[in-house]
C-alpha cells in the first residue's frame, strides 16, 4: 500500500544520496581543516626562535660567524639576525644557495636550509 506512490526502496534511495552528500561535505570540511592546521603549523614564523634559545654571555661578531662558516665551506653574501639568530645566506660547498642559522653565543650551525 503505497500512499505517495513511491516504494520504499525510492525512499531509502534518496536517503542515502543525502547520507552520501553529506558525509562527502563533512570530509571536505575535515581534510580543509587538517591542511589548514598543518600549514598554519610548519608556517610559524618563530621556528628560528627555536633553535637559538637566548642565554647569556658575549655574542660572536660578525666577522667570527663568517670566519667560522666559510671554514666549513659556506661562501657568505649577507649576515643578518632573525628572532635570536645569526643568518647567514649565500651558498653551500655544492653552490647552491642556503641560508645558515647560526647561535650567536656558541656559534653552533642550528640549521640549513636551502633556498631557490
């Protein structure tokens, strides 16, 4: 007994088109999300301030952090400071270009990175 002239199957059918719509809106919502978490995590501009904690005690001076870098074969073109840093950029042994975050208490290289 029909009453709006459509079977039960026609029913559950359009049932689950819903369901399906909505859980690929509720996906596209999650993996929006997560992308956006993630990026706006590896983003942080504060990641130099990571590496080089401030302590106390005399900082090498420039000259030092250039002396000390193209001792291990860094061709230096400009040295600047980023939260609490030295950097360094110009190009490895290979010849590409890098930036080099040095700690300017220990003069410890912290991190390279390569740059294009």
């Amino acid at each position: 007994m029909e009453q709006s002239g459509r079977s039960d199957a026609d029913r559950h059918g359009e049932s689950d088109v819903e369901t399906d719509k909505e859980s690929d809106l509720m996906i596209r919502f999650m993996t929006t999300a997560v992308v956006t978490l993630s990026a706006l995590a590896f983003a942080s501009p504060g990641f130099a301030a990571d590496l080089c904690k401030k302590t106390d005690g005399p900082t090498k001076s420039e000259a030092e952090i250039r002396t000390l870098l193209e001792g291990k074969g860094y061709k230096v073109t400009e040295i600047g400071t980023e939260d609490g840093c030295v950097e360094a950029k110009g190009t490895n042994k290979g010849g590409k270009k890098v930036e080099v975050y040095v700690d300017p208490v220990s003069g410890e290289v912290v991190k390279v990175k390569e740059v294009n």
